[in-house]
C-alpha cells in the first residue's frame, strides 16, 4: 500500500477521528483492503461486514 492510498483512506474520515469501543479493536488496513476491492467507502458497510474487522478483547 502506497502513502498516496493511506491518505486516501484517511479522507473517509473527514474529522480525522477513527472512534473505537474499549473492548475492541479494528483491523484497519484489512478493512482499507476490503473496501477498495469492493469499490466503497466504510461508511457504506453493513453491520454485519464491520463485524468481519474487529477483533473483540475478552473480558
């Protein structure tokens, strides 16, 4: 992956925050790749896709 991709995955989140739960973790650079193959944005993903990225802590 290129600098000019990682600044293009940035400008999805315009107010620079990538907000994640406490218990959680996203696998960012699986969802960038995910996402470019698909041809969409992650504001365009269902639930049930956004749950393919987190990796949940155990309690």
């Amino acid at each position: 992956m290129d600098k000019r991709s990682d600044e293009s995955f940035d400008d999805k989140f315009p107010n620079g925050i990538f907000a994640v739960p406490k218990d959680s973790r996203v696998k960012v650079r699986k969802l960038f790749e995910y996402c470019q193959e698909k041809g969409i944005t992650p504001d365009k993903l269902s639930e049930k896709e956004i749950e393919k990225f987190l990796d949940r802590k155990s309690k």
